[in-house]
C-alpha cells in the first residue's frame, strides 16, 4: 500500500532529474500529467452536460417544438441561425484591401504600424512569459521567494481579457449576422486553452529558445499528417524547407553549452508538453477552419472561441480551488500582478494585431512579421534570461529561420505563377 503514493512523488523526481526534499510529502500534485488530467476532469464537469443537453434538445427538435423565453437562447447555442455559406472561397478572411498607387506613404505607414504593433505585443509576451513562469515572486535576502504554478490561471487570464475586447469590437463595429451554432465554438475552445496550457507548462521543463524553435517546426508533423491521413503531394520546396528546419532543429538540440542549468535543458516532460502543443494547437485551427464557412468575423470567431476558454477555465479553477489561491498570490505580489495583467493586454492586442495585418497585407506579409518576431524572441530571451547559446545552436537557429524565409518566398511565388494561368489551367499542387 505504501508502492503507489512512493512511486507518485517520484514522478516528478524522473521528469526533471531534480532532487525533491523529503518534507514535500505531496510534491507529485505538482507534476505536470497529474495537473492535465486534474484540468481535463474539470473541462469535462462542463463538457459532458453540455453534450447531453445538445443531444436533449436536437433529440426533441426543440426548433420546431420549441417555445418561451428561453427559445432563442438555445436556438442560438443549439441549432444557429443561418446555414453555411458554400461558395465562400476564404471565409476565414475578409476582402483584404489592395494598396493604390496614390496611398503608397499610407500602405507603408500602416505596414509599419502593424510590424511594431506584433513586434512589441509579442515580444513583451514572450519576455514576461518566461519571467511568470521561470522565475521567483518575493525574494529577499532572507527568503527566496516562491514560483507561480498554475498555468491555468494565466490561460484565464489572457481568455477573459481577449473575451472582453472582442466583445466591445463586436458591439461597437458592424459584424455580419452571426450564424454558427454557439456550441461548436467549444471544440476550438477547449483544443485552445489545452494548448495555451501546455505552452506555458513547458517553460517548466526546457528553455524558451527551444519552445520557439520547436513552434518554427510545426509545419513538419502538419505535412506528415497530410501526407499520411489526407494523401496530400506537396512541392520539392516543402520537402526542402522541411527538411533543412529539421535539420536546424536537431543542430540546437543536440548542441551542449557548459553552464546550461537544469532548469532549461530538454526533459522528455518538456517534449510531451511541447508535442500536445503542437496537436492541440494544430486541431484549434483546422476546426477554426470549418467554422469559418458560417459567415462571420475574425472578431466574432475570438470572441466566440473565448466565450467557453473562459467558461471551461472559471469553472475548472473553481472546482479545484486553485482560483482563490492564485487570487491570494496575485495579493502578496504585486509585481505578479502588473506581469499577469501585461501579459494578457498583449495576447489581447496582439490577436486584434494578426487580423488587421492579414486583412491589410496578407499572410505572406503577416508570416514575415512573425517569423521574424521569433528570432528577436529567442535573441531577447538570450540577453535577458542569459540562456547560452553554443556556435552549432547559432547555426541551426539561423538554418530554421531561412528555411522558413525560404518557404515564404516560395509559396508566394507559387501564387503568383498559379493566377497567372489561362483559364481552364490549374496549377499541380494548391499552396
């Protein structure tokens, strides 16, 4: 009887290789695996009758039965009220606006608004992420301080801030009647908040130039998933480009430097967490992609994905208690504070940010942006966080970083050559 609470506390000794004193008795409730499927018990509490009440109400064809003040409430939530839009080429986008020759100063006025707006919102996010999640609240010279380890917390945080942003867009600009049923905006929701959860977890177990190396990476897993399930053929440049970011990754990876701490070398926790980050991340986008058939919004699709990231994660922290004790924490460091408020204005801001750009300019641009966020990401981090980087790690973050430049460029050139077509052509393989 004494095998299974021994073998829990060593749980986290195996996972980080580090030493836990004796006196933490209930140490392996801060191990990662037990705290996901804590988080996913709490999801579920709300999932499952929610589920059930769906199925209750389609079961009863509540739309055509259905009457009294509560009918359009769960005609909205439940059934919709518009069918989907067939022959929308990109719903995910609305038109984007083409530059004319006589607003050239203005097209690059607002280029350069958009380009500091996404560097500075996700450059301060990333810097005062590693410093939540990796440093400590308190210390003095007598008390070392203490860590905050609820991940969820932060997720809120970020969820409610972006809820309430989205949601005074909305009320104040025009947006197309919305028509998706409500419910199915918790499917993204809860692959969002499991991924946002994971990502910060992570932070725990590996150095954040290896995080945003390995999101630079996941074009990999998302071609082999293609290539595997869908049968899908890409160009020789994809398999270039995929292969040279693997490459770059596995030259940082594999490179060693002297004085790199426990704390920020690569665990097999951090790769699991990083690995869920990336199929979560990667489900959050293509169901995004489904929804985007209904007629809606950038805006009302983060408004409405935010709806349930914050129901779910109220309700969760709620059940475990932990929403008091990050509260209670919040109350004895006010530097904690400025950081979790900073840090979701900046999710907030930079979301608002990637739709203005993507309607302004394109993805093409947008990618550039971003990829070159990434870089001074990893670079702030090595200067502020004095994470140290070895000669063969500088050269595999320089070959991902061309590779993804690389693959930019190629991918608009494959537009550009494919509308150039004559009618009735297409070109071999749709980028």
């Amino acid at each position: 009887r004494f095998c299974i609470p021994l073998l829990l506390a060593s749980l986290p000794t195996m996972a980080t290789g580090e030493e836990i004193a004796p006196a933490l008795q209930d140490s392996w409730g801060d191990f990662w695996l037990f705290r996901f499927f804590v988080n996913a018990a709490g999801y579920a509490s709300i999932v499952v009758p929610g589920f059930l009440l769906i199925q209750y109400f389609k079961r009863r064809n509540y739309l055509e039965t259905g009457r009294g003040i509560c009918f359009p409430v769960i005609k909205s939530c439940v059934f919709g009220s518009e069918v989907k839009s067939v022959h929308q080429d990109d719903g995910s986008l609305p038109p984007r606006a083409e530059p004319t020759e006589s607003s050239t100063a203005r097209q690059v006025f607002k280029l350069l608004f958009c380009a500091a707006g996404l560097q500075a919102s996700y450059l301060t996010w990333g810097v005062l992420q590693e410093r939540v999640m990796t440093r400590t609240y308190g210390a003095t010279e007598t008390d070392p301080g203490e860590k905050f380890k609820d991940s969820q917390f932060l997720v809120f945080m970020n969820r409610i801030l972006a809820f309430t942003v989205a949601g005074l867009y909305c009320a104040l600009t025009k947006q197309p009647r919305h028509g998706a049923p409500m419910y199915k905006y918790s499917f993204a929701s809860l692959s969002n908040i499991l991924s946002s959860w994971c990502q910060y977890e992570a932070l725990k177990y590996i150095s954040f130039p290896t995080q945003v190396l390995a999101k630079a990476s996941k074009v990999i897993p998302v071609m082999m998933m293609g290539k595997l399930v869908s049968r899908k053929s890409y160009e020789y440049w994809e398999y270039l480009t995929a292969a040279l970011i693997s490459v770059g990754v596995s030259m940082f990876l594999l490179s060693s430097a002297p004085n790199r701490t426990v704390s920020t070398v690569t665990t097999f926790s951090g790769i699991v967490l990083l690995a869920g980050y990336i199929i979560f991340d990667s489900f959050t986008s293509n169901w995004q992609d489904a929804l985007f058939t209904y007629k809606m919004s950038p805006v009302q699709m983060m408004f409405g994905v935010n709806v349930f990231s914050c129901l779910f994660t109220v309700g969760s922290l709620v059940e475990q208690g932990a929403l008091l004790e990050s509260l209670r924490f919040m109350a004895r460091h006010s530097e904690f504070t400025a950081h979790a408020v900073l840090l979701s204005v900046c999710s907030a801001c930079g979301q608002l940010f990637i739709f203005y750009t993507i309607n302004q300019f394109g993805a093409a641009v947008f990618t550039i942006i971003m990829t070159l966020r990434q870089a001074f990401a990893i670079l702030l981090s090595c200067l502020i966080y004095g994470h140290t980087v070895t000669v063969v790690g500088g050269l595999g973050i320089a070959v991902v970083f061309m590779a993804l430049f690389l693959r930019v460029y190629a991918r608009s050139r494959m537009k550009k050559r494919s509308k150039k077509l004559p009618l009735g052509e297409t070109p071999v393989q749709k980028v």
